[in-house]
C-alpha cells in the first residue's frame, strides 16, 4: 500500500518531527533514550494512521493517494519561475521553528498528498458519467479522512491515558487543515468550503482543549 519512494519521504517526516518535539528536552537536559523510543512511536501511529486512512479513503474512490514531502517549487507567477531543485519547505520550517522557538512550537506540515483516479474507476460507472480523473470534491473527502483519524486518535489516546500522543494528534490534524501551498488544507478548502470550515471548527474545539487543560 506504501511504496518504497514514499517510505523514505515518511521515514525523513516521523525522524524530522520527532526531532522537532524533543527538541526542548534535549536543551534543557530532560532527554533520555525511553523518551526518544516513547516519541517515535508516538509520532508514527499519528503520521502512518493518517496516511493509512486516507489510502483507505482513497481505494472507496477508485483512487491511489501518494506523499511526499512538501516542496517548494517555484517563487513567482509566471510560469517559468519554478527552483531547478525544490526545497523541502516543510523540513527546514519544522527544523528552523523548532530551533528559534527552544521547542516550544512545533511546526507538523511536513508531508503533501496527490491523488489520481485507477483504472477500475474509468470502468465503473458513476451516476450517468464515465470518469477516470479524480474531483476536487472526491479528493477533499480522502484527505478529510485523515484528519478525522487524529481527531478520533486524540480521544483514544486521553481515554488511554496518553496525553502527549493525544496533544500531538491534535496538532497534527491542525497543521493538515493549514491552507498553504499544497499542503492537505489547501486541496480540503478548494474542494469542499463547507467541510474545511467543518473540520476547522471541530479541531479548534479540540486545540483549545489540548492546549488549556492538563
């Protein structure tokens, strides 16, 4: 379901923000080896559950989902004002806000997703129209479905008496409603107004309590 090239975008991500939230133990001399193992695991149930969820989402559609790290492409508007190498844009803000700000915020937009529809979807028929590419509206839905993953994974994760993995999972779901870029907010916003306010409302519901109760 995860291919290789997309295993190494994955793997980069989850060794980058784990980073990112040990970075404050690290400098003020809280860091220990348990803390680290403890992290990364935390950080790749809420990375690979919401990547996971949203191929799930994606094969209902008739669709693959694919990810990567999010680029920077190009620095204009013509159509010729594109990098010759893109920058890794989520990597180096998570690195240079971890730094500046000691740990104390943590950028999580690390990761962009794609979709395109499969073959079966050019052979099944949908309403009276025969179709291969994928809609913005489709492709909201997919991507809506991994915010939806860290949402229900923060409430398992409190019940479970593992706040951390909850805060995380909360911020996580955050950052993948950001509309910049080609982050997963962008494509949401765009394809369907009334589910990103939706999602944007309930996740602030859930920030305000990750944020302000213990």
């Amino acid at each position: 379901m995860i291919k290789r090239e997309e295993s190494y975008h994955i793997i980069f991500a989850i060794i980058v923000l784990t980073f990112a939230v040990l970075y404050n133990p690290i400098i003020n001399g809280n860091f220990n080896y348990g803390l680290l193992f403890l992290s990364l695991i935390f950080i790749s149930i809420l990375v690979l559950g919401n990547i996971l969820t949203k191929k799930i989402a994606a094969y209902y559609f008739e669709s693959e989902i694919s990810v990567k790290n999010w680029m920077w492409e190009r620095y204009g508007y013509k159509q010729h004002n594109y990098f010759k190498t893109p920058i890794p844009l989520g990597i180096i803000l998570s690195f240079v806000i971890a730094i500046l700000s000691r740990g104390l915020f943590i950028w999580m937009a690390i990761l962009e997703s794609d979709a395109q529809g499969t073959s079966a979807r050019a052979s099944k028929r949908h309403g009276i129209y025969r179709f291969t590419e994928l809609t913005e509206s489709n492709l909201s839905f997919i991507l809506a479905s991994g915010v939806i993953f860290n949402l229900l994974l923060s409430i398992i994760a409190y019940l479970a008496n593992l706040p951390q993995l909850g805060r995380w999972s909360i911020f996580y779901a955050t950052y993948s409603l950001v509309p910049f870029g080609a982050l997963d907010g962008t494509k949401i916003f765009f394809g369907s107004r009334v589910l990103w306010f939706a999602l944007v409302v309930i996740t602030l519901i859930f920030l305000s309590y990750a944020l302000f109760l213990p």
